[in-house]
C-alpha cells in the first residue's frame, strides 16, 4: 500500500498565527510601557510645577490724595513720598521691572512737647 504524505499546507497557515501573535503581543507590550513611560512623566513633571505660579502680585497702585512731595528713581524702584495732611506721610516704593507695589508705609508724626 502506499502511504499517504502529509503536506505542509496546513501547517504554514498555523506558523502565522503564531507568528501573528508573536509579533502582535510585543507591540502591545512596547505601547503599555510607552504609554505608561510618558505619563509617569507628564505626573512628575506637573507636581514639580513652581508652587509661586499661583500667587498673584499686587498690581494696583492706588496713590492717595494729597501734595506729592518726592518722586525718586534708585536701583530699579520708584519711590513716591505723598504728604496727606498735616504730619501725615505715604510712602509708597514700586518695581519698575515689574510694576509690583513692593511696599507702602503710612507715617503719622505727633506733635511734641520739645519741639516748638
């Protein structure tokens, strides 16, 4: 009797397959740990976000009423010295740089006994 020969056509379509998912579960794998790789860094990179980003500086300079007495310009700050009333001051000290009221003082002076 003759034997009967098994072809290999049944089994080239079998060794795709596996090839197939093969090649198909690296790619999957690779994208997760990309994916995975990516936001871990977008995460870092926002918790380490400067935390004076938030903090708004005071740009509204109000100058008060009253007789300006000096306007100084030193080291990048405007100084502006406003007599309110009678024995009563406003200082104010500004950035030029950025516009920012650094400081504003209110002097009250009293009137003394020694000095006539």
């Amino acid at each position: 009797m003759r034997e009967i020969k098994k072809s290999s056509k049944s089994d080239l379509p079998l060794v795709f397959l596996k090839w197939l998912v093969t090649v198909l579960s690296i790619v999957m794998v690779l994208g997760f740990l990309f994916l995975v790789t990516i936001l871990g860094i977008k995460i870092f990179n926002f918790n380490t976000t400067p935390q004076n980003l938030t903090e708004l500086p005071n740009r509204e300079i109000v100058i008060p009423n009253g007789i300006i007495e000096t306007i100084d310009i030193k080291n990048k700050t405007l100084t502006i010295v406003v007599k309110v009333s009678a024995g009563h001051l406003e200082i104010l000290i500004v950035d030029l740089k950025d516009g920012i009221l650094l400081n504003q003082y209110s002097i009250k002076q009293k009137k003394s006994l020694y000095n006539k």
